[in-house]
C-alpha cells in the first residue's frame, strides 16, 4: 500500500500534523482539532495510503517555509500542493489561496468568487475540511460583521496569523 509521510512540527501558533505523498504536500493540520479523525480518513482514503512517520524532502522543506512565514520573512509559499476533496471542495480552497497575504474575505465574499454566491453555507463547510492550513489560507475568512469566526486551531491562533500578516510600521 501507498503511504503518507508524516511528521509533528510544533511552533508557538500550535502543533501541526505535516504530510507529504508523491513528493507533495497533503496535509498541514492542527494535530489536536476537533475533526482530526475526519480529516486523516479522507486524506488517508482518498490516496489510497497510510500514514507512517518519516521524514521526506517535502516535509523538510515545508517546515522550512513555515518557520520563515512565522517569523515575518515569507508571504508566499511554493511548495507543490495535493488537495483531498470533492471538486467542490478544491474549488473553494483554490480561492482561498488567491486571497492575497494581510488580507481578509467573508464566506460570502469566497462564495462569489467561485461564481456560487447562494452557497455560503457549503462554502464554510469545505473551509472548515481544509486539509492544508497556512498554506491554503482558511485563517483569512471572517465572518460578513468583520469578527472572528471558526478555526481549526482555535480563535485565538487565528487572530495571532492574521496580525503576524498585518503590515509592520518602521
């Protein structure tokens, strides 16, 4: 069978869970979110693969970008990207990685951007199976009043990204 490389990476904004399969990024996750089960059965199904805990090239590299974007130093990432999800899914977080770094979007804002503006709903759904945190960038959704609405790593973590991206002022 197939597998899936995975390592823990703890930084201060949490620990994640890393994965790579086939020289690709899969997963980049909070270890300790609630839907941690629901998302390593679809990542794990989906690639036809099981986790083991190694080390790859990908995984360094990732953990690499990380450390940069948390110390200010990195607004984009270009490590290669495998999504797990329904079309709809991929599509909604194609969009999330459009939206550009120290910016914000509602749910509804992302609904109309993949052309579905009635389906804010599904939109906040398949925000919430996003796979790939930071790097797909769910943290950057807010609710339409401008606060601070669900996140896999917790709302308080979410607040600390979305300040990290705020310019700084010499």
């Amino acid at each position: 069978m197939n597998s899936i490389s995975i390592q823990y990476f703890k930084t201060r904004y949490g620990e994640f869970i890393l994965g790579s399969h086939a020289e690709k990024l899969c997963l980049l996750d909070f270890r300790y979110r609630k839907m941690r089960p629901t998302v390593d059965k679809r990542i794990q199904a989906g690639l036809k693969a099981n986790y083991i805990e190694e080390d790859s090239a990908t995984l360094e590299n990732t953990r690499q970008q990380l450390t940069e974007y948390f110390s200010g130093e990195r607004k984009v990432f270009s490590i290669p990207l495998l999504t797990v999800g329904t079309a709809f899914q991929k599509e909604v977080w194609q969009a999330l990685i459009e939206i550009p770094y120290g910016t914000t979007a509602s749910y509804l804002e992302l609904a109309e951007a993949i052309g579905k503006p009635a389906a804010v709903r599904a939109v906040a759904s398949a925000n919430g199976a996003n796979a790939i945190g930071i790097m797909i960038p769910c943290h950057r959704i807010i609710g339409s009043n401008g606060k601070l609405v669900g996140y896999a790593g917790g709302l308080q973590t979410k607040s600390k990204l979305l300040i990290l991206e705020q310019p700084r002022l010499l």
